[in-house]
C-alpha cells in the first residue's frame, strides 16, 4: 500500500477507507465474501504483465511456460474439488462464464451439426445462404431459466441483459403459494417450449434445487441443462450439496463466480463435460479476451484451499448460521420468506412493516450493518425499491461468528427495521416516499452500540 500511495495517495487512501468500512460494518451481502491473505496476495503479482490468449499449450503468443503452468495447475485443483471432467478457470467473473458457456453450447449443439450437414469444417467455407440460414438456426433458440424476480441472474436472460438477445428468453418462477420451485410446472414448460438450453441457479433463492430431478425434465425436453453455481459453488466444494443437489454430476454445463461462498479471488469459471471440451477451449479469444494469468494463479490458491477438510467445516457452518440468522429474524417478528432457509442465504419481506427494499438497506447500512435490497416473487416494487431484503453469512461465517452472533444480529436487524418510517415523498407530501425514511434516534444508537 506504501508504494501505491507514493504514486496515488487518492487510491491507498480510498483502500484504507474500505478497510475501516469492512472492520466497522457487519458484511451479510449474500454476495460477498472475505477471500484469504495468500489468495489476496497471489492476485497482486507480476503475471498480470503477460498476454496468453489461447489454452496451456497452444497461445497465441510466445512466453507462456509459467503462466501455462499455473494455468493447468487451477483447472486441474477445479476439477478435483468439484469432480468436473474439464474446467476453463479463463473467465473474468460470473458474466463472463455464462457468455462462454451459452456460446460453447450454440457452438457444439447448433453450429457444429450444421457445419457436418454442409460437409464443412470451417464456418468461412460456408456459402453467404448456408451462413444466413445457420445465423438464424443460432439466434432462434430457446433459453428457459429461473424468472429474476424468482431468484434468478441478469445473465439468465433478463430484458436488458446481452443474454436476452441471444436467446428467445422463458422464465419459469417459484409457486406463488409455496415460494419454492414447482417441478412439475417447469416440466411442463420445458416439455412445450422445448428450450436449447434448460438452466438452473440463483442469487436469491433459499432453497435446495434438486438437480436430478432437473436433468431428467432436461433429457425430456431435448435440452442443455446448464447450472450457473455462482452463489452456492462454496456448499458444493465443501460437500454440503451433495447427492441429488449436487449440479456437478447432473449438469452437461457448470458456470460460477470463485469470490462468493468458494472464497477465492473475484472471477469465474465453466466446469462440463468433455462434450462441450472443445469448443470452450476455443472461447479465448472468441468470446473473452486474453486472460489474467494473476487471477488465475489466485484461483488455484483458493480451489487449494476448498479442498481442506477444514473448508467443508466452513461450508457447514455459513448454512448452521443462515439458518440460525434466519431462525432469529423470524423469532423477532420479520417475514421470512418460505420460512427458512437451506444455504448461506435467505429473504425478508420488508413490504408489512410499510417501507421498501430500499429503505431497509439504507437503514440498515446506517445502523452499521451491509445487505442489499432484492426483488421479492412477484414484487410490486419492482428492480430499484423492491419489498425485500437478501441475507447471507457467509462473510460473517468467514470471520468465525456463529449461533451467538447470528441471534443477535437478527434481533439488532429486527429493531432497525421496526423502527425505520418511510419519509412523505418531497414531489408529493400526501404520499409516502420509497426512498427516504427515518429511523428512531434511541434505536440507532442502540444498534450501532450493539454491533460494536
Ligand atoms: N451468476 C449469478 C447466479 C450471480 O449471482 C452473479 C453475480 O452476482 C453472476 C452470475 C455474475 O457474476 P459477476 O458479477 O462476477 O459477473
């Protein structure tokens, strides 16, 4: 930090202000997590000066005997913490691992047979109507995924999101009664719809998936079934989703983030079978552009780490304490959704107590305690303000809090909100604002000195 701050004092300075933000705030971003020393280190070295667009053998530029080699050695730790038949570790984060993937099953489940039908190789041997007609073959297929007020990712095919044009989007959501997965009703859809691709995963659903009662419906309909583990590749590695929710064995397609529960540097990845080996090892420099050799070398420091036995305590305790927290919100009076949780995240439903999503976060951040707002099934609040809150410990879990801390927390975020008002709106007094809001002053220091 010295040195950056010899030339950018701006730059340590807004690093040291983060740090006393992280120290002083309790961190239940579902989201995030604290990666560890060695695997922070690693990240800042001097591998990020190389080039290696390409694969471990096979780039498109001369150097790369070392970063090959850490390369091989972060697929190589992936594949055996998760099992997987091939791992690319390329990927620059989440975003970029559902592109890959999304394009490497195009690739092999569309293109690559139209190529045969043709007699060809090589997509520039195409005539321009053979072209025309795979590019519309290619843009036409279906994606259907978890609906994003249900729970599901941007990536999955959300309106604004590059994933949308690409596919013809579907969504299937939870049950409007229940708040879980309807199986029966996804199986439905696939049957009709019969999507290209059939995905799975979330950022904000509580529950267990059941990934073999997925792949069956999947095989049913013809499709790809595809899990982006982003939020829960940590309970995977660590052997808390095993059997039936494990996605691993089920899926023909794995994507995720390394930096939520798995706990290691800020990336992504694409786990697979070997049939989609080929054209995911093609995805640099088609899809993603040339690699960073110091994040990489940072995975594989942090799938070393998953694969301590001492990670699959940590993974068994982020649930012990989503549950524990989720148990004392509910204790205290706050709707939980589908009444608890069975992984290192859980939802609250803020819209009874009269204020948005929005105030809720904002309260609470107040009040020294960092989440974020989320869409509720259903929302009436829609993306911005939302009605709900997403919960998740496994940042706490990382410092080493437990079934103590978690029933405080829950009660100290149960007096933050109940004491929280919703401000009248500045354009319109008669009405309420969804965004400002006040907090009873006692309360506020109660919970600040609590968290303290
Ligand atoms: N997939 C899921 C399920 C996510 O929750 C996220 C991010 O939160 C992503 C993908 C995207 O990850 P990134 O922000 O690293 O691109």
């Amino acid at each position: 930090l010295q040195e950056c701050a010899s030339v950018t004092p701006e730059i340590a300075t807004s690093v040291v202000r983060e740090l006393e933000n992280q120290r002083t705030r309790v961190k239940l971003i579902a989201s995030e997590n604290y990666c560890s020393l060695p695997v922070q280190l690693t990240m800042g070295n001097l591998l990020t000066d190389k080039y290696a667009e390409g694969m471990p053998n096979h780039r498109f530029y001369a150097g790369n005997e070392n970063v090959d080699a850490v390369e091989m050695l972060a697929a190589e730790e992936a594949r055996k913490i998760f099992g997987a038949e091939y791992a690319n570790v390329q990927p620059h984060c989440g975003a970029d691992a559902n592109l890959l993937a999304y394009w490497a099953i195009l690739t092999t489940r569309i293109e690559t047979p139209a190529l045969e039908k043709y007699g060809q190789t090589n997509l520039y041997k195409l005539t321009d109507d053979q072209w025309n007609e795979l590019k519309q073959d290619l843009g036409n297929q279906r994606l259907l995924g978890l609906d994003y007020y249900s729970g599901g990712h941007l990536t999955h095919g959300y309106r604004y999101n590059v994933s949308s044009r690409m596919f013809d989007v579907h969504g299937y959501t939870v049950n409007r009664d229940t708040g879980v997965l309807d199986y029966d009703e996804i199986e439905r859809q696939a049957l009709e719809l019969k999507p290209l691709i059939l995905l799975a995963g979330y950022s904000a659903y509580p529950r267990k998936i059941n990934f073999k009662r997925m792949r069956e419906i999947a095989d049913k309909a013809g499709a790809v079934f595809m899990v982006d583990m982003a939020h829960f590749a940590g309970l995977v590695a660590g052997k808390v989703f095993t059997g039936e929710f494990d996605p691993i064995p089920h899926a023909h397609v794995v994507t995720t983030t390394t930096h939520k529960t798995l706990r290691g540097p800020r990336a992504g990845m694409v786990l697979s079978t070997a049939e989609f080996a080929d054209a995911l090892d093609k995805g640099c420099p088609l899809v993603m552009g040339g690699p960073l050799p110091h994040v990489i070398a940072a995975k594989a420091v942090a799938f070393r780490e998953a694969g301590k036995p001492e990670f699959k305590d940590y993974a068994k305790k982020i649930v012990d304490n989503s549950q524990a927290l989720a148990a004392a919100c509910i204790k205290n009076g706050l709707e939980v959704l589908t009444g608890g949780t069975d992984n290192h995240l859980f939802l609250v439903n803020v819209r009874s107590l009269g204020i948005t999503g929005r105030q809720a976060e904002s309260a609470l951040h107040e009040s020294h305690i960092t989440l974020n707002r989320n869409s509720l099934p259903f929302d009436p609040n829609g993306p911005w303000y939302t009605s709900g809150l997403r919960i998740g410990t496994a940042a706490v879990t990382t410092l080493g809090m437990g079934k103590a801390e978690m029933e405080e927390l829950g009660a100290i975020i149960a007096l933050v909100l109940k004491s929280t008002v919703p401000a009248p709106d500045p354009k319109d007094p008669a009405k309420h604002s969804k965004a400002k809001y006040t907090i009873d002053g006692a309360a506020k220091t109660e919970a600040h000195s609590r968290i303290e």
